[in-house]
C-alpha cells in the first residue's frame, strides 16, 4: 500500500508540473498504437514457502519449515500492447492500454529432510496480462515520460503431487519514457515490478507411497514478485 500511495503521489506530481512546463503539443502522441517488446524484457520471481511434510509410508509428519527455496529468473521471448493515448491539455496525455508478456518463471520447494519424504514441488507462471493506464508529461514534441498503474493476471501450473492453485492477479507499477517520431513510429523503455496474491497448494496424496508422494495434510506457499525492463518499438495511427 505504501508504494501505491507513492506512485499516486508522483503521478499526481506529474500533473501539477504539467501545469508550469514547457508548451508542446501533446496531439503528436495522441491515438491509437500497437508495439512489440522486440528488444527484450527481463523478470524475476522471488517466493517463500512452508510445508507440514509426510514420512515414508504418506502418513503427516510434524511440521518443517522448508530450508530451500529456490528463486527462477526468467528473460521473456517478447511482449505486445496495444492502447489509445487521450490529449488532456498542451502538455500532459493519459494513456490507456493493455499488454501481454510471455516468459516462464519457476519457484522450487524443494525436501531437504532425507528422514521424511514430502515430495519435490513447483510452480510454474507464464502469460503476464495487464491493463493499464499511464499519466504521461509531453516534455517536448517528440519525447514525454509516465508513471504507470495497471492490474495484472498471470497462468499457473505446478508439478509434483498437490493441489493447483487459481491464477495470479496483483498490481503492476512503472516509470517510462516514450519518443514519437514525425512517422508515427514510436521508441518506450520502462521498468516496473508486479505484486502478485500469495499462492497456494496441498498435497494430494495419490501416488503410490514414497518419495513423490505428498500428504494431504503439507502444505506450500510462495509470494511471487516481477522486476520487468523492457524497450518497445511500435506505431501510432
């Protein structure tokens, strides 16, 4: 909450700025435009987890707290968005769009107690969607920069023995830059992070007895968190 709080304020920053900055015409952003994150887009995933793990023959053991937790980084392949960018003034536009990034992260919980046997598990998260909208200051004819809010969505799949949880959902935040050139065709870096809900699973136990099964009664969780950068090559109608 309280990084909301500040990207509100900054964006509300930005708008009051708008006010006293330098005339520009904000109409050679405005419209509709497509892009593709050719240039490439990183992410990282980092989670936690605990896990009430079960003995050799799948009955529930006492409590563990898992001790490894392995964290994936992932590079996306590409992105597009789509959106419409609205004139509100000389100098200041609200846009508003939608993306989708591709890329598969990973987090592990992994059993370490070789004198239990709770099974070896993951999640597994791919397909970033989101919908946005970006408070954007036009600095001169061609150049401007926004602060950006968006909701976003995510699929997940896990492996091993357990329970698959609904898909993710969280809050997205970003600082960017956009240059629009006398063609249409427009250059926008950016970087952000992604909150998503904590997740969560139990095992199923519906394997055979051993080493890959995990009893009803283990449960697992993790708190996933995107860091994107990317650059965006695109057009405006």
């Amino acid at each position: 909450m309280r990084r909301l709080i500040t990207i509100i304020c900054a964006a509300c920053t930005l708008v009051v700025s708008s006010f006293g900055a330098a005339q520009a015409d904000s109409s050679n952003f405005a419209g509709p435009y497509v892009g593709l994150q050719a240039l490439g887009l990183g992410a990282e995933f980092s989670g936690s987890g605990t896990s009430s793990q079960a003995t050799q023959d799948g009955t529930v053991g006492s409590p563990s707290e898992t001790d490894e937790v392995q964290v994936g980084a992932v590079a996306a392949s590409y992105g597009i968005e789509a959106g419409y960018a609205m004139p509100l003034g000389s100098s200041f536009i609200l846009d508003i769009g939608a993306q989708y990034l591709s890329g598969e992260g990973k987090i592990s919980h992994q059993n370490t107690d070789a004198g239990r046997s709770a099974g070896n598990v993951s999640f597994k998260f791919d397909d970033h969607v989101t919908v946005y909208m970006a408070p954007t200051i036009v600095l001169s004819d061609t150049s401007s920069m926004y602060v950006k809010l968006g909701l976003s969505e995510a699929d997940i799949g896990v492996t091993g023995d357990i329970t698959t949880p609904g898909n993710l959902s969280g809050t997205m935040w970003a600082v960017g830059t956009r240059t629009v050139l006398e063609s249409g065709i427009f250059i926008r870096t950016e970087a952000g992070y992604t909150e998503y809900n904590g997740i969560s699973a139990s095992g199923k136990g519906s394997l055979t007895a051993g080493a890959d099964r995990i009893a009803q009664g283990t449960t697992f969780s993790a708190e996933p968190t995107i860091v994107h950068g990317n650059v965006s090559l695109g057009f405006r109608f």
